[in-house]
C-alpha cells in the first residue's frame, strides 16, 4: 500500500523554490518513493491511500536541535536542578516534547539535561509508548568551575540532580563521557563557558585547548557528537580548533573563530530566540529585569548578529534551535521564532531560513540522513500549512495554520491538554522580588495614591 500526498506546494528541503501541483508518495514503511510533479507521479492503485493537501504548503518537519527536555520552562537554574525528582522530569519532560511534535517539530536535539532524562524519553518514544518527536540526547554538561551550569557555591557544588557535571581533570571528563556513552547518550555536551570573566571583560573559557582537544577526540573516538555552548571569543575558538561538532551561540566569534570553524567543518546554531525572548519578554520587576539583564542582552544580542553574519558570509552552516525549556522559552510555542530571526536579524532568505531548520539541521542529528528533505529514500516526516511561509516566515508561529504532522507518513495528533503550570515548576522557596523599606512602602503607596486619583 502506498499514500499519495496532493500538494499544493511541495517544498523539498533540498530546493530554494516550491513546487505547485506536485505530489509526494511513501510506501506502508514511511519511506518516500516519489517527490515531484503531480503528473510525473506513480499510478494510484487499489487499496492506495490519498491524502489531499491541495490548499497547502507542504515541507519538511521542522527540527530545533537546542530544546532541553527536561527543564520543565524553568523560572530559575534552582528549578531546573534541584526542587523536581528526575523521574517527574521524565515524565514532565515527556508531556513536553509532545508539545514541540504538536508545534510541527518533528526532530529536536536536547543538548544538556539531568540524569538520563532526555535518552529516556527518546527510548519511550521509540519503543512505541508514547507518541513524540525523535529525539536526539545528550547527557549533563561536562563542566567546570568556570563553565555554565555550576552555578552555586564551591561549598554546595553541582548536585547529582544537576544538569551540570563537575570534572576537574582530562582524566575525570573521559571517565565521565564514558559514562555517559555507555548510558546511551547521542552527543556529549561540554559547558565551554559561562558567566565568568577577566578583568577586561573576555569571557573565561572553562576547558584549555589541551582538554577541549582531549575531550573531542574521545567523544569521536566512540562514534559520538560533541556539542559546546559557547559565547565567548576564546571558548569558540577552543571549540572550533578541537573539531567540535556544533558550537551553540559563538556571539562573540572574530576572524581566527571562523577559520579554525571552517577547516574543522564545525557548525553553528546561534540559538537567536532565547536572549530575543529575555529583552522583549522580561518585566522589569523581575530578577532578570533588577539585575539589568534586559540591556545587557540586547548589546550581547547586537554585537552578536554583527559577528555572526560575518559567519554567515564565510559558509559556516548554520542551525537553528531555541533553547526551549526556559519560562521565555515554553516549550510548543517559539520554536519557530528562530527561523523569524535568521531571516529579520541574520539576513536570511526564507528559504534559507526553511531548509536551515530542516536539511542543515537533519545533517546533525543522529540518523539524520532520513529526514529533513522530502526525497526518495527519506522518511516521510512532514507538515503542512495553510499560506506560504516562503512569503511570510511567520506563518510558523501560528498553530491555526498548520494543517497537518506526519512521522514516517502517519498522521500524528496530540490533544492541546491543559495542565497547572503551578504544579511543574517553580518551586523554588524565593518569595520577593522587591526590598520593603520604609522609603519603598511609602513610594508604593504614593504611587497607588496617585493612580486613584487619577480614576
Ligand atoms: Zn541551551
């Protein structure tokens, strides 16, 4: 038995253009056996299946390669590491990735999670349990004193429940991606910098070269993908010369990044949606708003668009991904926000932007070479939506036009469940967001005072 897709736009992944009136047909396994012109297309026989598309745009089911499972669209890093039992992120995490399927993401990579979260959820939706996305895993960060995700106290450390790993020598970062490998990870994570700078300003790399080198030839040596966050100049660069995979942000790449990035092949997802998100987002009663994070974001996201497109122009292949999982970030709704970005802040056509977050991305992920383009031999993950997003980008934003998800040519549908935000996270124990002195109760009263009168 076949399935026959009427088109009304078919746009392949591997193409800038669509085609009108085309066709696409898989066979009872998912796989396509035909992408093309509807009249090119093979005979429909008896018992064949058609699905009528003609009013859509069909594509490729979009990819984030940088949402973290098991986040829980934190409110603070304590949310994310310490107040929920990692089985509760599992199963949290779980009900999440359906809402990035039901967003149209097909594929998503979680770089960076707690425990075995992320692999467990991509287990269960391979072994047929659950309906999801697939999914590609990575373990927790291998960090350090100076790398993102050891955020408390020397005294306190990362707790076991932590999306980060302390390793304080080569030897203990090989021991922990052997760890990691044998529990079944697709990539290794590596916090390449964090928040720590010198005195001039320069963020701090957390690895030398030596251990970055180290810890990428042995992540290759078993056959996985080695991942980094890195904003800074010196940890890109680290990153970069050690032939590291996919480097995330690299806001503040200059001319020597981008080489050493082009001869290793490294690719680059700048991860656009979440500091956007932070500056457009943010009240300024917040903690992140009080602590000026609105401005310094904003000059971080400005110098980082200007290096970035100097990437661009270099042919670095660039990824989309969102860093989903944060409360600016939830989970189902920005994804899609990212493709908005490259083309407003990066100068990307809308094709380029399409086939960034499908064909580049697929060429990352694990088994990649069965997704992202709608070609014969390919897997039928698909979408289909009511407008072109060639013509307006931000189509794929709007759940109302999407008309259609498929894994493997089977129709997949994910019930919009509503559920108490209250009882997944923020149970961190902080209380205020303000200081009520005399000074400042009296401000606040005068305040609603005037806003009485005012009535
Ligand atoms: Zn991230």
């Amino acid at each position: 038995m076949k399935t026959f897709v009427r088109c009304g736009e078919l746009f392949t992944g591997d193409d800038d253009a669509a085609q009108k009136g085309a066709a696409l047909v898989y066979d009872a396994a998912g796989r396509i056996v035909y992408a093309g012109p509807e009249k090119g297309a093979p005979k429909r026989r008896d018992g064949d299946r058609l699905i009528d598309h003609s009013g859509h745009f069909v594509m490729p089911g979009l990819i984030d390669v940088h949402t973290h499972l098991a986040y829980g669209n934190a409110k603070t890093e304590e949310d994310i590491d310490l107040y929920s039992p990692l089985e509760f992120r599992a199963l949290r995490g779980m009900f999440f990735a359906q809402k990035v399927l039901a967003a149209g993401y097909t594929a998503l990579c979680s770089p960076g999670d707690a425990g075995q979260v992320s692999l467990s959820i991509r287990n269960a939706i391979e072994a047929g349990l659950f309906e999801g996305p697939r999914v590609m895993a990575a373990g927790p960060y291998l960090t350090t004193h100076q790398g993102l995700t050891d955020w408390y106290p020397t005294w306190i450390g990362a707790p076991d429940t932590s999306i980060g790993r302390l390793v304080q020598s080569i030897d203990e970062a090989i021991q922990e991606i052997r760890r990691q490998v044998k529990n079944g990870v697709d990539c290794i994570k590596i916090a390449m910098d964090g928040i720590q700078r010198r005195p001039d300003g320069e963020l701090i790399a957390a690895f030398t070269q030596e251990e970055t080198d180290a810890m990428v030839r042995e992540t290759h040596r078993m056959g996985k993908q080695a991942v980094a966050h890195a904003v800074g100049r010196e940890a890109t660069l680290y990153s970069a010369r050690a032939g590291m995979d996919l480097i995330f942000h690299g806001f503040f790449s200059d001319g020597e990044c981008i080489a050493a990035m082009k001869k290793a092949g490294s690719m680059l997802c700048p991860t656009l949606t979440q500091p956007k998100n932070v500056i457009e987002f943010t009240q300024p009663h917040e903690p992140a708003g009080q602590k000026g994070r609105i401005d310094a974001t904003e000059r971080r996201y400005r110098t980082g668009c200007a290096n970035l497109k100097k990437a661009k122009k270099a042919g670095i292949p660039f990824l989309t991904g969102t860093d989903s999982g944060f409360a600016v970030t939830p989970y189902g709704e920005w994804h899609a926000r990212e493709l908005e970005l490259f083309v407003d802040d990066l100068g990307f056509s809308t094709a380029a932007a399409l086939r960034a977050a499908t064909e580049t991305n697929a060429r990352f992920m694990s088994r990649g070479e069965e997704i992202g383009v709608l070609e014969i031999g390919r897997l039928a993950d698909f979408t289909a939506w009511d407008g072109s997003p060639l013509a307006d980008i931000a189509i794929l934003q709007d759940k109302r036009r999407l008309r259609g998800v498929y894994l493997a040519g089977r129709a997949v549908a994910i019930a919009d469940r509503p559920y108490d935000p209250r009882q997944v996270t923020d149970f961190s124990l902080s209380n205020w967001t303000d200081l009520y002195t005399q000074a400042r109760v009296a401000e606040l009263r005068g305040s609603r005072r005037r806003l009485e009168a005012a009535e």
